[in-house]
C-alpha cells in the first residue's frame, strides 16, 4: 500500500510537469521509443499494474498469487527505481549525470528507503531483519557517494558539479544527505530515529545531486 501511495503520486507529479500535462496518453500512442522518459513511462505503467493486481490479491488472502506476483514485480521495482539513471544519462551536457555508478546506486538508495519505510510501518514482520538490510544498504550508499565525488572527473564541467554539490551551493544538502545516511546504518540500535534519518538523508542528497548537476552553465 505504501509503494501503491507514492507510484501514484510519482504519476501525478510526472504528469504535472509535462508541458501538456492533457496530453500524457500521447507517450504511449505516439511515442519515441529510444526515449528514456518513454521507456520510464512504460515501466512505471508496467510495476502499476502489477503493483495494483498484487495489492487486490493480497487483499482477498491469496498468498500463493500474491507470491507469484511478487516476483515479477521485483525486477519491475528495480526498473523504476533504475530508469532515472538512463533517463539522466540521456542528458549529455550534464556531465556529473554520466556516471556508470548512477543506475547501480539508485537501486542502493531503493532499498535504502523501502526498508527504512517499511521499519515506519506497525507491525511489520522480522524487523530486525530488516533493520540490517537497512544498515547495509545505507553503508553502501555512503560507500558509493564517496566513489563518486572522490573518483577523478573526466570533465571540467564534472568536476564544476561536483564541487557545487560538496563545498559550493548545495554542500549543506549534501553534507546534511551524508550525514544522516551515517546515522542509517545504526539502524539496528536505533530503531526509530535510524530510518527516518535514512529517508531525509536520501532526499538531501538526490537534491543536492539533482541541482548541482543542472547548476553548470553549458556554455
């Protein structure tokens, strides 16, 4: 239900920022299909559909379709998370975008937040299993944004971006993202305050990735 929540509202939001929001059924009639934000429309669609009949099965107490369902839906999850990363890469002038790293981090930062997510919800089975898939993750996620900003950029423009995002502009979300993805690797000690800590400190660092990216003039 909480994965169901918030595809909707990637949905909406996506669809919003179309400069014709009306004609959004225009991506898959009419559509490009080397375009990463067609193919992202796809998959998106796809994990909805999955998502929503997985959700109907759970409802009505079919564990064994649920369980098939599941597993297809895993590599559709994966997809949604990763197709951001294609989608960035298509934007050539954007240089700190083109790292090899970024598909296989936004899958690190996806388990970083649905397990940090699902330690928020009452309940929940095997917590403590959880709570270190969360500790992993969230060291690996430190681990992989050291690899990035520390690794030498091929670009000047890279390495502009990069420094925007560490000591320039953005460097309070960025420190603050890093941070708080520390203290999410306590999550087995901290069972509270460590997934929320992992959930903000996700956000700070895709904003200040995201922004420090686009903050280079391309001239």
């Amino acid at each position: 239900m909480t994965a169901a929540v918030f595809v909707a509202a990637t949905g909406v939001i996506l669809i919003a920022d179309l400069e014709h929001p009306t004609r959004f059924l225009l991506i898959f009639t009419r559509h490009h299909g080397k375009s990463w934000l067609v193919r992202g429309a796809f998959i998106l669609a796809a994990y909805s559909g999955v998502l929503g009949v997985h959700l109907a099965m759970s409802l009505a107490g079919s564990d064994r379709a649920s369980a098939w369902l599941a597993a297809l839906g895993g590599p559709l999850a994966a997809m949604t998370a990763i197709y951001t990363g294609f989608l960035f890469a298509q934007a050539k002038a954007r240089d700190l975008w083109q790292s090899p790293l970024l598909p296989p981090h936004l899958v690190v930062q996806a388990v970083v937040v649905g397990s940090a997510a699902l330690l928020l919800v009452p309940g929940i089975a095997a917590p403590a299993v959880v709570s270190w898939v969360l500790a992993i993750a969230a060291a690996v996620h430190v681990a992989m944004v050291a690899g990035e900003v520390l690794l030498t950029h091929g670009t000047a423009h890279a390495r502009l971006a990069s420094q925007a995002m560490t000591s320039g502009a953005y460097r309070g979300a960025f420190w603050l993202g890093l941070a708080l993805a520390v203290v999410g690797v306590a999550a087995p000690w901290l069972p509270i305050a460590s997934p929320i800590a992992a959930l903000v400190g996700v956000l700070a660092f895709e904003h200040a990735h995201v922004q420090a990216g686009q903050s280079v003039p391309l001239a």
